[in-house]
C-alpha cells in the first residue's frame, strides 16, 4: 500500500463504504464478503483530480465530455474525486451558477465530485455571495486574468474578493495571464496573417504568465488572503512561486500533465494538427518541463490535477481553422494522469510516494476533504485503487474512455495500469471491466484549505 506518507504492505479491511482498519498481512481473521488479492501490485488511494471542466460552455461550444462521461473515464484511470467548476454567467447569482452544475452533476457521476466556483462578474452582490457558497462546501473561487469581456476580472475586482477569501477563510484559484496583452498581440499576430495553431504558444506568452501570476501574489498580500494558481506552464511563473514561498506567503501552485510532457513542439504540428494541443496557459517550449519537475519536487508546485476540457477535433478544434483565436481552449486528460505521473515515478521524476502527494493526498487536503478522501486510513472513504506498477499500455483514442475523439497522448507507451477501482468500498471497475454507474458518485462538500490553520 503507498499513500503519501508510506510505503507498507498491509491488508485493507473496508465496511459500509469505508476504510476501517490495516494490518500486517495476514495477521486478522478478518472473515469478509469479498478478498481483492493485490499482491505484486501497488494499492493507493483513489486520484482526486481538482481541476476538471465537464461540459464547459466556452468559444460558442461545449466541452465535449458529460459529467457522465468524464466521471466514467475517470474511474477508468483511477480518479475517484473531481472538483469541477460551476460558472457564474454575467449579470446572474453565484448561487444560479452553482445550482445549474449540481443538476448537471446530480444522478450522472460514476465517482464522487465537488465545485469551485468561477466568478466572472465579480461585484457588490456576488462578493456578499461568497461566504454562503463557502458554507455549502464551495471554498474556492475561481478569477481569470486572462479572457477580457468573458471571464475576464480586473485587480481592483481581484483585490475585493481576495479580501472576502481573506474574511471567510476561502481560497483564491487565479487564472494567471496578462489577458489585455494578449489580447494586443493576438489582433496583432492575426493582422500579419499568422493564423495557425502555433501562433497560440507565441502569443500568449511566458512573461505574461510570469506578470500576471507576479501580480496576483502582490494582491494576495495587500489583502492577507491566501492564493492558488492554477494550470502553471512557464518557469518563470515558477520562479514567482518559489520567491513567494520563499517569503513565507501562502501561495500554492498546480500543473498539468501537459506541461509537464507536451510541448510547443505539438502545437507546431502541421495540417491544423496543432489545434489538439491549444489550451491556456499554452504548452511552452521543452526546456520549460524542468523547472515544473523540479517544482514538483521541491514543493514549489503542490498539486497536478488535469485541466480536462476536452473539444473533438472534428467540429469543435475545427473552428478556429484560419484564425487560433477561435480554437476552442482544452485538452483532454481526467484519464491519463495517474498513469502519466506514474510514467513520472519510472523515469525517476518524482518518487512513489510523491506521485501519490501530488495526486491525491495535497489536492484533497488544499480543498479541504482530506482524510475523506486521498489517503487509505481508517475513517476515510474506501475509495481505493489495485494499480499494477508492470503493466504496459499504450495510450490511445481507439482505447480510452473519455468523449473525444484524440488524445494529446496517441501512441505513448505507459509503465503501469489500473486495475481495480473501489468508490465509497464499491467496485467501480474489476480487472478492466466496468461495473460502476451514473449516480453511484455523489456531492462532496468541501471544507477550508487545510494548509491554513
Ligand atoms: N483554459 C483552458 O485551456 N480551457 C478552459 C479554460 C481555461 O482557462
Ligand atoms: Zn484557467
Ligand atoms: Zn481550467
């Protein structure tokens, strides 16, 4: 068994959905309804993947998996918690937000989810919304600095609701890009006809990440308001965590999957194949993947979750054909990431342990749920996962189970298979069959970052 803390073999005694108590192995006449022999394979907690955007209105289309389909897919690669966005739409409540994602999410989910809340109009009413959203188990808020006229907050907008996190005990998520730059270099780039996919990468560029995530740390202090910053791609926004960590100041950071093993080297990929590859924060250049390990490493970035946001390629990456500005932004990934981060444990990245830190226990303490979930002790849901450290996959569109129809992984081979998933103690997937359904997953209320108090 690994869970961030340690490394032991054990018996696992699960009743009435949860974890009740380990022991040696074989030491307990435990009598039981079902044995899951795991020997020669790794049992960890299920993944708690805090970052996942399911049918996501964004770019005139939607993401193009369902809570059905995206929780299901996420059982399959041994996530058993998402937390996933509900979207304040201009000019309504926070609260209409939040009540029009439970009832996407309600009776559909094949694993247990929870919300942040994005707030893209961030005013009188919606700053004296924000402790009632923190008491119904909504503690984090999402701001962007990027997407003016959509998402868009500008810093004295950020500054009063940092100071209302500061208040209540919420925590800030900040999407972190210099979004009125951008916005310059993208009308520029396009009036010299560079219109192609890579032009993305170029555009939004690293020192605007650095900026904004500069920024964002400087309002976090005026306000004496943790900060979270979501999705870091550029070592130089690294370096700005790092500074700030360095301070003593409560500021965290996440990556992603694809920052750590795509490029804009994929982006650059010809006949409109790039658009696979277009998110924000963009893929950066190679040599940034380092400084995100190292990150990782070090502690200066706590958490990888994945940012899913997937469009197909066909019909939905296609519109922005002649003009990148228009290609819907995301990548698929809610599937991939236990297995790519265990790829990290056998290229020597990350060690076992740390894999299961940044992936399960860190997110589930930063968004208040741990020991509920991301750990395997007693008292914590039974969410467990049999993963076999030998196995060989090839990741591929033909095989996954997400609702899109690429993967920003094709033909990658992986060290390491899931194998079984139990959720609240029942088997979601049994040796690579799925015997879970819409509905089993249920709201998880989500208490205050426990890296605070
Ligand atoms: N970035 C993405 O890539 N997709 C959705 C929103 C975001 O910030
Ligand atoms: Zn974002
Ligand atoms: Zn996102």
């Amino acid at each position: 068994m690994i869970t961030a803390a340690d490394e032991v073999h054990a018996d696992v005694l699960i009743e009435h959905g949860r974890v009740v108590a380990l022991a040696a192995p074989g030491t307990q006449e435990w009598t039981a309804e079902r044995v899951i022999d795991a020997s020669q394979k790794y049992v960890i907690p299920g993944g708690v993947d805090a970052h996942t955007h399911m049918e996501l209105p964004f770019g005139g289309t939607f993401a193009s998996d369902t809570f059905e389909t995206g929780t299901r897919a996420a059982a399959w690669g041994g996530t058993t918690t998402i937390v996933d966005f509900a979207v304040q739409a201009k000019g309504e409540p926070l609260r209409a937000g939040l009540d029009a994602w439970m009832v996407k999410a309600d009776g559909n989910c094949a694993v247990d989810y929870a919300f942040h809340m994005i707030m893209s109009d961030v005013n009188e009413s919606t700053l004296r919304e924000m402790p009632k959203l923190v008491e119904l188990g909504v503690s984090s808020f999402k701001l962007f600095m990027a997407y003016p006229g959509v998402f868009y907050s500008d810093d004295g907008q950020i500054l009063r609701a940092m100071q209302v996190a500061a208040d209540t005990g919420g925590l800030i998520m900040m999407h972190a890009e210099n979004g009125i730059a951008i916005d310059v270099l993208v009308e520029q780039a396009l009036g010299r006809g560079e219109t192609d996919p890579r032009y993305h990468g170029e555009v939004r560029k690293a020192l605007l990440e650095a900026e904004a995530t500069h920024r964002a740390i400087q309002l976090a202090r005026v306000a004496g308001s943790p900060l979270y910053v979501v999705h870091v791609s550029a070592r130089e926004a690294v370096a700005e965590l790092a500074a700030a960590r360095d301070m003593g100041l409560p500021v965290f950071g996440e990556t992603c999957p694809q920052y750590l093993f795509l490029s804009t080297d994929n982006l650059a990929e010809p006949d409109f194949e790039g658009a696979k590859y277009v998110c924000s924060t963009p893929l950066r250049p190679r040599e940034h993947q380092a400084a995100l390990w190292r990150g990782l490493r070090t502690n200066d970035l706590q958490v990888v979750s994945t940012d899913h946001c997937p469009f197909c390629f066909t019909g939905q990456k296609e519109l922005g054909r002649g003009d990148f500005s228009k290609i819907p932004n995301g990548l698929p990934g809610v599937e991939n990431r236990m297995d790519l981060l265990h790829q990290a444990v056998v290229e020597g990245h990350i060690s076992r342990r740390r894999w299961i830190e940044i992936a399960c226990a860190t997110p589930a303490r930063m968004f208040g749920i741990y020991p509920q979930k991301g750990t395997i002790a007693p008292g914590a849901d039974a969410d467990v996962v049999v993963y076999d450290p030998h196995a060989i996959q090839v990741l591929s569109a033909e095989t996954h189970h997400m609702n899109v129809d690429y993967s920003a992984y094709e033909g990658k081979t992986i060290t390491g298979q899931v194998e079984t998933v139990l959720s609240r103690g029942e088997v979601i997937i049994d040796q690579r069959k799925y015997t879970g359904h819409a509905g089993h997953g249920v709201f998880v209320p989500r208490g205050l970052c426990q890296y605070l108090s």
